[in-house]
C-alpha cells in the first residue's frame, strides 16, 4: 500500500529530513535550547560553539576530511561558485584557465559563464557517450595558465560517477587545483578526500535527508590560499564564508551525515537492488534507453529514454508519480536536457526521459507502482503513435476494410508536422462521396496537441468536404483553452486535415 500519492520517487531533488536530524535541529532553537550564537564569549556561546564543533566533526567524517577543513555554506550552489569563483579571482595573476564538463550542475556552468565575462578562459568538455569524462582528455585540455579544474562526482540527472581519482591525477601532476561537486555522490556512494585527491568538494545537506540552504566545501588544508571570499564579515570560517553560523541546520547537517556514514553500505545495496528491479520492469517494454548505462553509477538514480513516446505527454499521464524528466516543460529553457543531449541523445530521447530517484523512505512497493505506470503510459501513448506509414489498408479497422472494400466507401490519409518535430499528427477518414462517415487519428505531441487532435477526431463524422475544416488553430486553441504560446503546435493538425482534403478529389 502507498500511503501518499504521488509516490515520491524525486529524491536527486530534495530528500524529506529524517526525524533524527528534526530532533537535533530543535534542540538548537528555543529558549531551553542551544540558541546562542557561537561567537559569544558567554556558556550560551560557548554550548553553541560546541555543537558547531560536533557537527563540523561529523561532516568531515562522512568524507574523511578534518575538521578544520570544512567551510560551511548555504549549500552546494554556494559551495561551487565559492570554489570557482574564488579560486579563479585568488589566482587570476597566476593564470585565467580552467577547465570543466558540459553536464555540470547549473551554479557550477552558471559561474563558469560569469568568469567567462570576467575575462577568464574556460574550457567546457564533452563526456564520453557514457557520461564519463576520460582523463586523457582532460590532460590534453590543460594548458601552463590552468588554475581550476572542476567536475561532478556524481551527475544529478544520471547518477553517473567520474573517475575523480584519476581526474585528480592528472592536476595534480601539473600543480591544477581540483574541485568536485559531491552533492549527489555523498551519502550515496563512499567519500574520501585523500583518496580521491581534490583540494575542494561541496556537500549539501538536503541531498542526504539534512534540511535545505546548509552545505559545506572542502577546503584541503594549504589550499585556503587559493581561494578568494565571496562576501565580507566577521571572519567565520575563515573568513571564507562570514556570518553568525545557523547552529541549528549546521547540528542537522552533522546528524544527517553520521546518519549517512552508518547506513550507507546497506542502503546503497538496498538502492542499486531498486534500480535493478525498476530497469527490469521497464526494459521489457523495447524502444527504452538507460542512460549512462556504460558507465558507473550511484545506486539510487536511473534515468531512462523512451523512443516514440513525447516527453510532455509521458510525464502529464503519470501523475501518480513525482519525478524529474527531460522534457522541456519541466525548466525554464526550450531546450530539452543539456546533461542528456552532451551524451549524444537526439532531442525526442532527451524530451521523454523520466529521472527516477529512490531513498531511506521509498518502498518496493513504490518500485512496482512506478513499473505500472510507467509501462501503462507508455503503452498508451505508442498506441497513437504515427510511426508506421498508414497503407492503404494495412491497419484498418474491420469495418473500414469492409465498407472500402465494397466500393461504396474509401480511405484517405492526412499527416501534418513530423518525426523530428515537436508535433506529429495523421487523420486517416473513412469517406463516401461528399461525407466523411468516420474518422481516426495518431498523434506525437504535447498534451494539447494530443487532446485537441482528439477532440476534432470526435467532430469529423458527418462533415462534408467543404467544411472538413472548421476553424483555424487559434479558435481551436480557445475553445481547449491551449495556452498562446503552445498554439504552435496545433498548426500540425491543421496541414494533416488539409493533407486529408487533397486526397480526398
Ligand atoms: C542539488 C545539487 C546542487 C545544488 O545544491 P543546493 O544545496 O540546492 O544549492 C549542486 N550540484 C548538484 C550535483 C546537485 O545535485
């Protein structure tokens, strides 16, 4: 049994907060509580102070760091730009190269694009189909004026994992400073600083069941020198990140992380158990692509394409489940995916892929609700799909073949927009002299698109030539309430009527 709808299988976004770490939040907050500030001289500073230090240790564990190497942030869009930004700007006299990856997180590309306006060089590379960034690759991208280079551990859209350790190498035999963005590979897979040999990694906290706006970065001790603050105050954290610490997410950061430590090896078995399941509930259904799939992954996140299926459409018909996908409705940019169009996905694969995400809270039974849905939407939405070329009697339903067959009645075909287009839509009529006596159609497009080509299916029957098209798209769209700046796509079943009239002479 579910026991909340939708299922929430979205945990790469947020994760709830475990009621361990709301527990040690709280006790950090009344007046009975550890409330003061940290940098008070006094016992409710001082109590404060002492439970910054307890979870600065716990943060530094999760990642085998010390403690005097954590900078705590408000997460990990803070963290990134404090690496980058303030390495670049720390040693813009040395050089103003760096070097990073397509499929980075936006607060890593976004600050990247700032220095770029700054002045400074990037170069951005382009993983290997697999997602992963191969080291030699990044060895011929360095150049003698590279301060930075900077790549995920773990890519939030497709759970795949860098080879950091030997990415790490690379810099570290020509003196480049290395930064990785860990958000998604804490807690979820094993972290250790020394080993993988970075001098800075951001962490977030509600990533890893913590509350939201509290991270950290690693700062490798030697490597302060390297960075420049973004803001000025009263020398917190080194004077790399000011301000009156929040004692109460910093001690829920530092539960959530020796939360993380003690469970990870069971649960990351207990994920990557999830993913196998979903993948094989899914992969039956043919015409499905598991991205990243030739690379390693963190357990926990499976990303999956699914040819002749439109991302928009998928995605509204599976309102049972709350997920990511890379359909473009689901930003604020036209474009589908940019992590999945830089592994080389053509842009209907990029559009109708679904990011399943599972953690400490989601069940089997969540796992096999999704499976349903999921293979129910799929089927659906292929039902209509216009892919096969409608013969001109191949799939025709029994009656049609019959009534055609007898003379009386003939078939025309009408398709409008296209296979690479974001509307695809075919009416096939069922017609005798002047009088269209019934009508069906296919259609691969947006909600909207599917909806109103249905509905105008519905209204065919019984009109004559002269009035097979009633309408234009912009009164279609009012009457279906299709927001103005969808009207676009109706146009595709507009030219598959009128394809329809000049076959029907
Ligand atoms: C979530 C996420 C971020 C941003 O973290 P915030 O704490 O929300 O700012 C950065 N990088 C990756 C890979 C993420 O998944």
């Amino acid at each position: 049994m579910n026991a909340r709808l939708p299922v929430y299988l979205d945990y790469a976004a947020t994760t709830p907060v475990d009621p361990a770490v709301v527990a040690a939040m709280s006790a950090c907050l009344t007046e009975s509580g550890t409330f003061g500030n940290a940098a008070s001289g006094h016992l409710y500073g001082t109590a404060a102070a002492a439970c910054v230090r307890g979870a600065r240790e716990q943060v530094a564990a999760l990642i085998g760091a010390a403690a005097d190497e954590i900078v705590f942030t408000s997460g990990a869009t803070e963290s990134n730009n404090l690496a980058i930004l303030g390495c670049a700007r720390a040693n813009a006299d040395r050089g103003r190269h760096l070097v990073s990856v397509r499929t980075e997180h936006k607060s890593v590309l976004d600050a990247g694009r700032h220095l770029e306006r700054e002045g400074f060089a990037i170069t951005w590379l382009t993983p290997e189909p697999s997602g992963v960034v191969a080291p030699a690759a990044l060895a011929a991208a360095l150049r003698p004026d590279t301060v930075l280079v900077s790549v995920m551990y773990a890519n939030n859209e497709t759970g795949v994992l860098q080879d950091i350790a030997a990415l790490a190498t690379v810099c570290r035999e020509r003196g480049v400073a290395f930064h990785s963005d860990a958000a998604q590979a804490a807690g979820k897979v094993p972290v250790d600083v020394h080993a993988l040999g970075v001098e800075f990694l951001s962490l977030t906290a509600h990533k890893l069941y913590g509350p939201k706006g509290v991270g950290a970065l690693y700062v490798r001790r030697g490597a302060r020198a390297a960075l420049q603050a973004l803001t000025y105050g009263g020398g917190q954290e080194r004077g790399l990140r000011p301000g009156t610490l929040p004692t109460h997410q910093l001690a829920g950061f530092g539960v959530a992380c020796e939360i993380a430590r003690r469970e990870l090896p069971a649960e990351a078995a207990r994920l990557a158990r999830f993913g196998e399941r979903l993948w094989a509930g899914l992969a039956p259904l043919g015409g499905t692509h598991l991205n990243g799939a030739g690379a390693p992954r963190v357990p926990g996140i499976l990303n999956v394409s699914f040819e002749a299926v439109e991302g928009e459409s998928l995605v509204a018909g599976l309102t049972g489940i709350a997920l990511s996908t890379g359909a473009a409705c689901n930003s604020d940019s036209p474009e589908p995916s940019y992590v999945l169009r830089a592994l080389g996905r053509d842009r209907q694969l990029a559009e109708s892929s679904l990011r399943f995400s599972f953690g400490r809270f989601t069940h089997e039974t969540d796992v096999d609700f999704a499976i349903n849905a999921v293979r129910h939407e799929v089927a659906r939405l292929r039902a209509c799909y216009p892919g096969l070329p409608a013969g001109p009697g191949g799939d025709l339903p029994p009656g049609w073949a019959h009534e055609a067959a007898g003379g009386g009645a003939r078939v025309v075909n009408g398709e409008g927009g296209g296979p690479h287009q974001d509307s695809w839509v075919r009416f096939q009529l069922l017609v005798a002299g002047d009088t269209v006596k019934d009508a069906r159609f296919k259609a691969f497009g947006c909600p909207h698109t599917m909806d109103t080509a249905a509905w105008i299916c519905g209204e065919l029957s019984g009109r004559a030539r002269a009035t097979l098209i009633s309408g234009k798209p912009q009164d279609w769209a009012r009457a279906r309430g299709v927001p103005v700046e969808k009207l676009g796509r109706l146009f595709a079943i507009e030219d598959a009527l009128r394809a329809c009239l000049a076959q029907w002479v």
